[in-house]
C-alpha cells in the first residue's frame, strides 16, 4: 500500500518515540542528516518535522534545533514516561493521573472494579465461541486479507443485522473496523482537517479515551443538558460549520446513560442539517436495553443520509473479538477502508470469521442478547441495593435503562484523588467524574458489568466508609 514519504517519516519518528529511542528532551538530527537517512530530499523532511511540530511531538529551540517535546501528546505514545511528574492538583493533571494508574491496575486481580466498562468473563459466551469453531473443523479456513471493506460474508450479515434495527443499507456502506475506537480515528484522520471542529457531548468517554485530543481539531464540548434544552437551536446559526463534525451516542450514552427521545433524535438530525453539519452515532451500547424494545438509532430514522454510524460486538459480545463497522455513504466508506488497509491492513479474518457465524445464526446473538440483558439487569438491581444502603446520604443517581453504568453525584465536594488513592489502598477501583470532564470533580462513574455479584455490597459499603471519613476530616 503506497504511502506519502513524508508520511513514513512522520511514522517511524512516532515509532521510536512509543519504543523509547527517541526520548522527551533528546535532539533530532539535522534536516541533512535525516534526508541522508530516509533517502528523500529536505523539502520532504522539512514538512514532515512541520507536521509533528503541529502535533506537539518536537519542540524548536532557538538556534538550537528540533527536540523532542515534553508535551501531554507524547505521555500517550511513550511507555517510558515518568508520570509521577505529571501527578499535580489541576484537573487536567489528575485525569492523566486516573487514566495512568487505571490502566494499570485493572489487571490486578486483588482489585475490587467499581467502575470497569467491560463484561464480566462469566458473560462472555466463550463456549458458543468453541461451538462455531468445532462446527467447520471440516471447512476450509481462510487467514488471508480480506477485502478493503471487510469480508463479504460478515457485511451481509452486519446488513441482516442491522436491518432488524431499523437501518436499511448493503454491503457497500459497511466498512468493517477493529471496534469503534478505531472507526472514530479513521473519521478524524480520513474526514477532518486542520481546524476542523468535533462537537462532542459532555460528559463524555472520548475525553478518557484521547481518540481526537492528539490532532489538529478543536474540540467542542456541548453539555448534554444544554442540548435537551436547546433542542431547537443547538448550533449558532452565524457559526461557520463547514469541516465539523458532531459526535454522540444517542442511546444509553457513557458515562451518563442518557437516551434521547424519539423527538430529541429527529432534532439533532434536523439541526445538524441546517448546520451543515454531519453525524458520527456511536451505537455500541444500544442492544443492551432491558426493558421492552430498544430505541431506534438515529440512522434509522429519516432524512439520515447525514450520518456516520458506528457500532461493535465488543460491549455485546466479547471485547477482545475486536470486531465493528462503520456505515455510511459507499464513496465515505470505501476512503476510510483505504486508510484502514494503510494502518493496518484490515481486521483478523478469524474474527470476522467468528463474528459472521455469530451474526448469521439468531440462535447465538438474539438468545444471547436476551440472557446478557438478564444478566445486568439483575446485576444493576444489585448495585442499586447496595447504593441504596451505603449512599443515600451521600449523593444522587439517576436507574440507568441499559448497558453498565450509574453516574453518580456526591452530595459534598471532595478531594478526589485523596479518595482514588485510599480505595486502591483498600483494593478498589474506581473512575472519578473528571476523566470524562473536568467539571465532574464530585461525579464517579459506577459500572456493574465487571464487578463479581457477590462483591457489590462488601466493595461499596467500604467505599461508603472512606468517603464518610474524608468528609468527616473535612470537616473537623
């Protein structure tokens, strides 16, 4: 697959950044030496420097050459990173610090997760997986790249599937991604430029994620109650809107489980029309509704052609099959396929092999859907017991509808990060508000899909103590 010089430098910069030849504060080599080494002119190497400039990634100093920057963007990509330096009061500092030690801990099994956004092994059907496996011992196997747009078998599927949503398309406006995470970076790197504007909800999980903090776009953050309450003028109609772009997840939306109405939904169409703005709908946790049948996504409603729909098995079904789609228009589709085959070849063909006997057999995902919803639903029950015992005095939440979280609200303002701490000290894990907003410093997101049954009432009822002893201190 072809790639643009300038490009392949930008990406092996990047690399030796992630493996750590390349360390924050360490001097590049001259735009001479680096032209020698890549094999390409300076002009070439010149606007390649420019562009991670741009990025945050090097630093100019006077007369003195490029370096390579102590910036926020390179604690992403750098293993090697002392985080402790960034362990600070600001809010911005304390999120970094929360994501940091997050992602570290959620795999000590000491751990109490309070808050894990991630089905319980128990809930994922491994053993259907064995059956789909066992079933074609017989059948020819194939492990070789599939199509730009994933296999064929699987986007007919995805079709028949999503059908039963109400969202009618073929084949052609499915582009099969490894999860939603990489279909938002496929949109930003493929649909934006320099400048462009993502509208994004607030809260939001993108802000624990970094998925578009780390490139030339502005992020507009859009409180949620701000949208319910200007449903009929969301965007300032004097606003240049050419080039953004409105992310949302309409149904049973993280960490807030807020759902727009059927109304609502028509609106944010009609308003992003007007505002020449197009849609991306995250609809991962849509089929975890308990309780009747779910909501309509946007993309099945009318007028939708505006729209990029995302959706994935990885909150439904397991979160290491690694398997998704984005539909949209064929001629949108087919540009994100092709950056996808750029970065990295396309999606496992055994996954998309699982996910298409998965898909195509009603017997494995509807019965499996009614079982998980079951599953959590008794598992929120549970949680909103446990709640109801240790935190009515403490704060407020709202019974989520679906899905895995409760976005709780503490009554009296706290030093979170004294909190964090001293429940891991106490082997438990939880994620502070502030991770998906800085002015959520008195919210946790709760999340009963991971967490053992049996372990919801010890876990908060020694979380209810610790936050009792803080505000005590507090106090006193």
């Amino acid at each position: 697959m072809f790639m643009p010089k300038y490009k392949r430098i930008i990406d092996d910069i990047l690399l030796k950044i992630h493996d750590g030849d390349l360390e924050v504060g360490m001097k590049l080599p001259s735009q001479r030496n680096l032209a020698n080494h890549y094999g390409v002119n300076r002009s070439t190497v010149i606007q390649s420097l420019e562009i991670l400039q741009s990025y945050g990634v090097l630093e100019s100093k006077e007369r003195d050459g490029l370096y390579v920057s102590n910036s926020k963007w390179n604690t992403y990509i750098n293993h090697n990173m002392n985080w402790h330096e960034y362990i600070h009061n600001s809010s911005s500092k304390n999120n970094q610090y929360f994501i940091q030690r997050i992602n570290e801990l959620e795999f000590d099994e000491s751990l109490l997760r309070l808050s894990t956004g991630e089905l319980s092994p128990d809930l994922i059907p491994n053993e259907k997986f064995r059956n789909i496996f066992s079933k074609h011992l017989t059948t020819p196997l194939n492990t070789n790249y599939e199509h730009p747009l994933g296999n064929l078998n699987l986007r007919s599927a995805i079709v028949d599937y999503v059908k039963k949503r109400g969202i009618q398309c073929s084949e052609d406006n499915i582009c099969v991604i490894s999860g939603a995470l990489q279909g938002l970076k496929l949109i930003a790197d493929g649909l934006l430029i320099p400048h462009s504007k993502i509208i994004i909800e607030t809260p939001s999980y993108i802000n624990s994620v970094h998925t578009w903090h780390n490139i030339r776009a502005d992020l507009k953050f859009l409180p949620i109650s701000k949208i319910k309450q200007q449903i009929n003028n969301i965007f300032n109609v004097n606003t240049q809107n050419q080039n953004n772009i409105f992310y949302c997840i309409p149904t049973l939306h993280n960490p807030t489980q807020n759902s727009y109405t059927q109304a609502e939904k028509y609106k944010l169409i009609q308003q992003c029309k007007q505002a020449h703005i197009p849609i991306v709908e995250d609809d991962v946790y849509g089929d975890l509704w308990f309780e009747h049948q779910r909501p309509q996504p946007l993309k099945s409603l009318e007028d939708s052609d505006n729209i990029l729909y995302i959706s994935s098995l990885s909150k439904t079904v397991s979160p290491g099959l690694r398997v998704g789609w984005i539909i949209g228009k064929p001629s949108v589709v087919m540009h994100l396929a092709d950056l996808k085959m750029q970065n990295d070849y396309g999606a496992s063909s055994l996954s998309q092999f699982v996910a298409t006997e998965w898909l195509k057999n009603p017997a494995y995902h509807e019965q499996h859907l009614t079982h998980l919803n079951r599953a959590l639903s008794i598992r929120r029950d549970k949680f909103l017991d446990a709640l109801n015992k240790h935190f009515q005095a403490l704060g407020t939440w709202t019974v989520p509808q679906g899905s895995y979280y409760i976005w709780f609200k503490l009554n009296v303002p706290l030093n979170m990060k004294l909190l964090f701490d001293s429940a891991i000290r106490h082997h438990i894990l939880i994620n502070p508000g502030e991770i998906y907003d800085k002015n959520a410093r008195n919210y946790i997101r709760f999340s009963y899909s991971y967490i053992n049954i049996e372990d919801i009432d010890f876990a908060l009822g020694t979380l209810s103590k610790l936050i009792k002893n803080q505000i005590c201190n507090k106090t006193n």
